[in-house]
C-alpha cells in the first residue's frame, strides 16, 4: 500500500508538471526589450501622444518600461498626422493622450499587441488593436499601449502608423482609413453587448478574424469579390462558429456588412501577409478562449488526470477494505 501510495503522489507531481506547462505554453510575451536593436529599424519606436507634456512623457515612458529614453527613438503623434493617415477627425492634438512603443520583428512573428494600462484604456482589446493594425498592412511587430489616464484608446492607432512612417515604412492610405473604421465599429458592438451574459470579446474577436479568412478564400477561389448576401452569410456563419448568433442583433450584422463591403475593396482582401498575420492572430485567440486545454484533451493529459485521482480513490477505499 506504501509503494501505491507513492507511486501515486509522484505521478501526480509529473501530471501537475504537464499541467504548468500546458497552461505556460500559451503564456503573453513579457513586451520589448529595449536593449536590443532590430537590423531593419533600429532602436524601437516610442509614439507618444501629443497632447502629452514632457513629464507625461517620460511617465508614460515608464509605463512601458522604458528604462532609458536612449533606448529608443521617440517621436510624438498628432491631431495633423491623425488626418494625413486617415484623412478624418478634428485633428486636435491635445486630446492624444494614449502612446505606443513599436518593436519590428523578424518575418513571421506575426503582429502582436501588449495593453500595459488595461485600466485606462480598457474599451478596445489588444486583439483589436491587432485586428486592426493588420487590416493596415502592419506585420510582424510587438507593439506595447499604454496611457496615463483614461482614454478611449483609437489614437493609438495613428501611433503605430507614425512608427511605421518615421522607419521609411509606407502603409496604404485606404487601408489605414479601413482599419480606422474597423475598430469604431468593432468596438462600438462589444461594448453594445458587453452586459450580455453570452457575448465573450473574444468570440467576437475571433468570428472578426474567421470573417476576414472567409472572404479572401471566396475572394480567391471565384476570382471576384463576394455579394452582399454572401458577405452577410459569411458574417453569419462566424458568429454562429463562436456562438453569438443570439447575441449580436441585426442592427450590428448590418454595420458589419457595411464595413465588410468596403474592407473587401482594399488591398488586405489579397494579401498574403494579412492571411499570414490573421493566422497568427487567430492561433492566439485560440489559446485566449481555452484551446490550452483542448490541447491537453486531445493529448490525453486529462485521462491521466481522471485515472491519477481515480488511483487515489482506490487506494483510500482499499485501506477500509
């Protein structure tokens, strides 16, 4: 019984092992490291807002832990670069508060977005941001947010973009203004539903992503660009995917076929990086949402912990027997 008994606990200790390193495996990145230098740009990039005096600058320069200000070219964002990349808003510099420290990766990592201030912006999710910074033609990048008040958050947006400009990187001007009116739209819906007990952001984040990859495969496969009904199929089938087909009202389907029609006009609709970066972007959201664990069912991890508990059962019951 001894030798059960240990037997037993020290196949516990390895499947709890298993079971860390599961739930690791899809673990955040820690952010930048701004000690070292990307061949292609440099230093990282930090966009302040410019609404930002010098010493919210180097506060919110904290926030995304920026050790030195040396390390790092820093650049601030404007109300007339909010209306030369989007060609849109009343331009006011003072009220861009939210900054971004911009990282270039090497090809393939996809685009990653780290909020470091959920409590200031807490409306758009990292994976909004992200959504959107592809829908741009923003690709393999860290980008860190943060901001030291509370803000709506959307011109963080417009920082990545001038990151993108100061590296000598031109992203298309339609595309930018799509990726704009991805995010008002987007967000405006999740915080319509956000009360509602079955609406998960990340569902809907997710269903974004699957209605992208849907219309470019249509896209491709007829060789012309989908109707209107079969935007709002496509649509449909996404939201039924991730189980908000009861959630998200027609009045919502309708702003996002709206917004689908024209993002198809764009450039993202054949472009391989964005297929690329949504790839990345969906594997992520995956994880978010309990794909760590389906893993670890798929792998059997779980039958091994239903037969580890099952074992010490037994061995309490044969004490008494």
């Amino acid at each position: 019984m001894k030798n059960l008994i240990k037997r037993i606990l020290t196949g516990g200790m390895v499947l709890s092992t298993l079971a860390m390193v599961s739930v690791q495996g899809v673990a955040a990145s820690e952010g930048i490291d701004t000690s070292v230098v990307n061949e292609a740009w440099g230093l990282p990039t930090y966009v302040y807002g410019g609404g930002l005096n010098d010493a919210q600058i180097e506060e919110t320069a904290d926030l995304l832990g920026i050790d030195s200000m040396d390390n790092v070219a820093s650049v601030g964002v404007t109300g007339e670069d909010l209306q030369n990349y989007l060609g849109t808003g009343s331009g006011n510099t003072a009220s861009m508060i939210s900054s971004v420290l911009v990282q270039r990766e090497n090809e393939g990592n996809g685009v990653e977005v780290i909020n470091e201030t959920p409590d200031n912006i807490t409306q758009i999710t990292e994976e909004q941001y992200t959504n959107a910074a592809i829908t741009a033609g923003v690709e393999d990048v860290t980008i860190m947010v943060a901001s030291i008040r509370p803000v709506t958050g959307e011109s963080a947006l417009t920082g990545i973009y001038k990151a993108f400009d100061v590296n000598g990187e031109d992203l298309d001007q339609d595309r930018m203004e799509v990726a704009q009116e991805e995010l008002e739209t987007t967000n405006e819906i999740a915080q319509e539903n956000a009360d509602e007990d079955d609406f998960d952001t990340n569902r809907f984040d997710q269903a974004i992503v699957e209605i992208k990859q849907q219309l470019a495969e249509l896209r491709e496969r007829q060789d012309e660009l989908a109707t209107r009904e079969e935007i709002e199929e496509i649509i449909n089938d996404a939201l039924a995917n991730n189980n908000l087909q009861n959630v998200i009202s027609q009045d919502q389907i309708d702003r996002l076929l709206a917004f689908f029609e024209r993002y198809q006009q764009t450039g993202a609709i054949d472009s391989d990086q964005v297929r690329q970066q949504l790839d990345q972007l969906s594997g992520n959201l995956r994880d978010r949402f309990g794909d760590a664990w389906q893993q670890a069912e798929d792998s059997g991890l779980l039958d091994q912990i239903g037969n580890f508990f099952r074992q010490i059962w037994e061995a309490i019951t044969g004490l008494f027997n």
